[in-house]
C-alpha cells in the first residue's frame, strides 16, 4: 500500500479474520498504539495478577482462625469470616443479634417491594409505617423482647434506619420546602427560605454536634430525645435542604400551562401540585435525586464522631482485637462492598424509573 | 351608560362590567363590559396584544382583574378561594397548547377532575370520558399518552377532558392557534358539533370561516377594549371602525 493511511492494515482474504483484524485496528495500527497497547495490558495483566494473589490465592479463608491468617502473606478473609456478626452488628447483644438481622431483612425487603411502580399503592404507606414500627420494637425491645438501648445498637442495622428513616422522613419535608419556597404567602416563603438556606449552610459534621452537644445543654432533661434520636433528626433536616432545592428544580421545569389546565378543571392547590405537578417535577430530577440520596447514604457514616456506631465504626471497633493481626483493608474493603451494593442497586433502580418514565411518553 | 337589570330578565351566563387590568404601564384591559346569555356563542377577535386573551382567561380567574366586576352563572369572582373552584368546575377552557397532563394516559386526563373535583367514583368517570372521547372521535386513543398523539388529536382530548366536567360555558383561547393547517378542520368541525348542541361558548380566535359558521356575534378588541361587536354577516359585511376594516383587510385580504 502506498497511501500514507497507516492505521489500515493489509487484510489477508479469508473472510472470517477480516472483521477480527478491523476490530484490532485501532489498538495496533501504528507504532506508537501497538506499544500503549502492549503496555497497558501489561499493566493489566500484572496488577489484575497481584490483585488475585493477594485475595484468592494466598487468601487466608478458614478455618477463621487467627492462625489461618499469621500462616499466609494472602488477605485475612478469616477475620471477616469470624467478626461478621461484630461487623454487621457492633455491640449489639450477640445473643439478640437475629433481631438486628431480622431488622436488616425488613427493611431491604420492604425497599424491594416498593420498586416496582405497579405498587404503588396506599397499602404502601400503610406497609412503610408498619415496618418501622416493627423495626423500631425488634431493635429496641419491649413487649415481650429484652430492652436494648439505642447506645447498644450497632453496624448494618443502624447504617440502614439512619439512611431509610432520614431519607423517608426527610423526603415529604423537603417536598414541603420546595413547595413554600415557591408559595405566594410571604411567611411561608420565607420561613422555606430561611430553612434551607441555613441548613445548607452548614456542615453535616456541625448539624450533628449540635444535636448531640448543644443540644442537651439548651433543653431540659426531660425533654430530650435520645442521642440517636437526636443525630436522626440532624441527618433528616439536612436531607431534607438538599432534596428541596432538587425537587425546587423541577418544579421550575413544569410549563405554566400544566398548572393552569388543572386550575381551569376545578382542582384545589394540594391536588394540583399532587396529581399533575409533583409526579413531573420529580421525575425530570431523578438523576439529581439519586445522586443526593447516594450522598445522603454514604453520609449517615459520620455518625460516628458523635458516638453511635454505624458500619464503619463497628469495623473499626472489630479490629481492636489483639488476637488477630488487624487486617484493617480487607474489613474496609468488606464494608466498602455493603455501600456499595446499597448505593450501586439505588442507582440502578432510579434508572430503571427514569426508562419506564421515558417508555410510557413515547 | 348603566344598563338596567330588570329582576325577572334570565341571569346571564357571564356578565362583565367595566373590567380593567393593567401590568404596569401596560393596561391589558380598559372599562371592558360584555354580557354572554345562556346557550350564546360568541367569537373574540383582534390583533396580538389587543387583550383577548386576558379577557377569557379573567372568566375563569387564570388571570385576576383589578376594576369592574365579572359575574358567572350569577355568582361574582373574588378572592374566595372555593367560589372560584367551584366556577372553574363549571367552565371548562381548552388552551392554545393544550395543555395535556404528559404523565397521564388520555382517559386520566380525562377522569382526572371528574374524580377529584366531583368525586364521582372511577367506573363513573371512565364512561363518562369514553363517552365524549367517542364524541371528539378518538376512543381508541384512550390508553395512549398525549406524546403520542398528533396536535390534533391533542387537542381534541382536551376538549373532551373539559366536556367530562359537564361545563356550563365553554371557553376557548385560540384553540387551533399551534396546529398545522390539516388540523385545524378536525378541531373545528368538533367545536362547530358543540356549538350546535346549545353550548355557551366564548371563543378567541381568527378563523373568520368559524366565525361566520356558528357565532351569534364576533366581538373585535383592540388595546384592551372591545371596539365593536355586531352579529357575524353585518360585522363582516360592514365594519363600522376604522381599525375593524384595518383588521379585517389584514386577515382576510390573503
């Protein structure tokens, strides 16, 4: 070939390599991509390598002893092994830890069968109220259950009643801010206003001090909520701020004429903004909304500096054990895998909602 | 020149009187006095900016005047909320865009305000919607979404979506204004149907073969005032304003 387009190669004549060769071009046609190339895969090849070394081949896995571990210069899967229970649960009793696992059951559960649209329904709400209820008797007790104070409660459990309870709580307030934010009354708009703007001003880490230091100082013994109470409260509000400038968003994007057509039939404010104007702003915002509520999910880990122990405090508590070698990347690693698979599957599911969305307008 | 209102004279369907609204400088509407009887039907027409719009849309309150008085079936618009609901329930508006609820399948937008304004149960509402989505012609779109449907066809569902709520007065603003020309005919020929029913229908738009087809009076607005009003054939025929025959020699002359 004498042309100077160098990233065609001269293709041989058996028919079933050409689409192969074609395919190889681009990563091979000149000098220089066949040397990144062969460079890359190199390093693919050996870091994919060490990778495997360390978590499967040398892996120390049972019996979850710490002698397993001291033998091999692998991970110490062992140690997750044997502290699962004190990584999920923290100091939760271990003999009550099935109720902290029934907890977890629940409340995943419940958040998979409320994905599907088709169930949206009101037994839905009843359902949500229903579980919390008996979330909040399985993990705390009474009636018929050992008494467990919230300052016992620990790990997976609470990582989750923090994101769902903030999120499920925090959600209809924000809607609530968003709304007044737009209102026609003064004092309401002005009160949304001064809400978010204060709470976004704010840092998480300060919200939670607040609630867990100042707090207890300005009110009277008997008025306080318990701490965890307390930092639930801190992460809702905050939430809620943030979600109501996304949903502000939305509402922002609906054409006036869609209010207007509502008006002209007769329907009333709350109905309005309910049935016609609510389901458009919040879908256009999905994408927003999930990456606040992922956000949101990650967030509830601060916890910890005011001494509740969500996930990662459990593992960090689970290593102070002299016995074992504190194989601290392969518990954070562990962790790391629970986030992620709460935060990957919310995504997920909010871009199944986005699709169904799209279908349904053609 | 106060008219007279004899107590045994039949109420008015809508009675306007000196109604004015200004944005600003801008005085939208000025000393506009109109008076609709039961079962009239009444073309708007005028230049852009002249005021029509905001006319019609002060019928149903989407826009507030601030002089004069405007009377519904007898009953005046203020700031009480729930009269106004309730005059809204009795008036039904189809928009220029129409205005469909995109999330919403043609028989929910159709049942929607049946439901929750006249909490009528749902196996109600939906005969009732197949009912006029038959009349507009188009049933069979009743499980589409509006997205899927020709401006047309969009259109008429809207009309229907007003029908459903059993509308007194039916108010138009430039109905088939953001249609294509091949539309317009089907959204007409509906509207022309109702008219012959005896729906009292105030309606703003420049279709003139409209106006002479079904209006008892076109009334012609100019700088937020009705300039002239007249019965169709004379108003065409002889305009007596200078600015009715401007208007009309722009629209009709091609």
């Amino acid at each position: 070939m004498t042309d100077t387009a160098s990233n065609t190669l001269a293709l041989p004549t058996r028919p079933f390599l050409r689409p192969l060769l074609q395919r190889l071009a681009p990563f091979v046609g000149t000098p220089l991509n066949a040397a990144l190339t062969l460079l890359l895969l190199w390093l693919i090849l050996r870091v994919g390598w060490l990778l495997l070394d360390w978590a499967v081949v040398n892996a120390a896995l049972l019996p979850a002893k710490p002698e397993t571990c001291a033998a091999t210069t692998g991970a110490c899967w062992s140690f997750v092994i044997a502290k699962s229970g004190q990584i999920l649960f923290g100091i939760y009793p271990p003999a009550e830890r099935w109720r902290a696992g029934l907890v977890c059951v629940l409340i995943l559960t419940t958040l998979v069968a409320s994905a599907r649209p088709s169930s949206w329904r009101p037994w839905l709400g009843f359902a949500w109220v229903a579980m919390m209820a008996l979330v909040l008797w399985l993990m705390g007790g009474g009636f018929g259950l050992s008494r467990v104070p919230t300052s016992s409660w620990g790990g997976l459990p609470v990582t989750l009643i923090l994101t769902v309870f903030a999120i499920g709580l925090g959600f209809p307030m924000a809607i609530l801010l968003a709304l007044g934010r737009r209102s026609g009354l003064p004092v309401v708009r002005t009160l949304s206003v001064l809400v978010i703007e204060t709470i976004r001003g704010l840092p998480l880490l300060s919200l939670l001090f607040v609630a867990s230091i100042l707090l207890p100082l300005l009110l009277p013994e008997a008025l306080l909520p318990d701490k965890f109470v307390r930092a639930l409260l801190a992460l809702t509000i905050f939430a809620a701020a943030y979600l109501a400038e996304v949903i502000r968003g939305g509402l922002q994007a609906i054409p006036s004429g869609q209010s207007e057509a509502a008006k002209a039939l007769g329907l009333g404010y709350w109905n309005t903004q309910r049935l016609i104007i609510l389901p458009q702003a919040i879908r256009i915002v999905i994408p927003a909304l999930t990456n606040t509520i992922i956000v949101m999910i990650k967030n509830t880990s601060l916890v910890l500096v005011v001494g509740l122990f969500d996930l990662i405090s459990s593992g960090k508590a689970a290593l102070s054990d002299p016995d074992w070698p504190a194989p601290s990347t392969e518990t954070f690693l562990f962790i790391g895998l629970i986030y992620f698979a709460l935060a990957f599957s919310f995504a997920r599911f909010a871009d199944f909602l986005e699709r169904s969305g799209m279908e349904k307008r053609g | 020149m106060t008219e007279t209102i004899t107590p045994s004279a039949p109420v008015a369907a809508i009675r306007i009187e000196n109604l004015g609204k200004s944005y600003g400088d801008f005085e939208a509407l000025r000393n506009v006095n109109l008076i609709v009887a039961e079962g009239e039907r009444i073309v708007i027409c005028g230049p852009s900016g002249s005021g029509k719009s905001t006319l019609i849309r002060s019928i149903n309150r989407l826009e507030e005047h601030q002089t004069g008085r405007i009377l519904v079936d007898g009953t005046e618009l203020t700031n009480d909320l729930k009269g106004i609901e309730k005059i809204r329930s009795e008036v039904g508006m189809v928009f220029q865009h129409f205005n469909l609820f995109p999330h919403l399948t043609i028989l929910e937008n159709c049942t929607l305000a049946p439901i929750w304004v006249r909490k009528l149960p749902r196996a109600e509402a939906e005969e009732i919607a197949m009912r006029f989505l038959h009349k507009v012609r188009i049933p069979e779109q009743a499980n589409k979404y509006p997205g899927q449907l020709s401006g047309g066809q969009q259109q008429r569902v809207a009309i229907a979506r007003a029908l459903c709520m059993k509308p007194r007065i039916m108010l138009f603003d430039e109905p088939t204004s953001a249609l294509d020309p091949e539309m317009i005919k089907e959204v007409l020929d509906t509207m022309i149907e109702l008219a012959d029913e005896g729906m009292t229908m105030l309606c703003v738009t420049h279709e003139m073969g409209f106006a002479q087809a079904v209006a008892d009076r076109v009334v012609f607005m100019d700088r937020g005032q009705i300039v002239e009003q007249n019965e169709p054939m004379a108003f065409f025929s002889s305009p007596q304003n200078e600015r009715t025959k401007l208007f009309l020699s722009q629209i009709l002359g091609h």
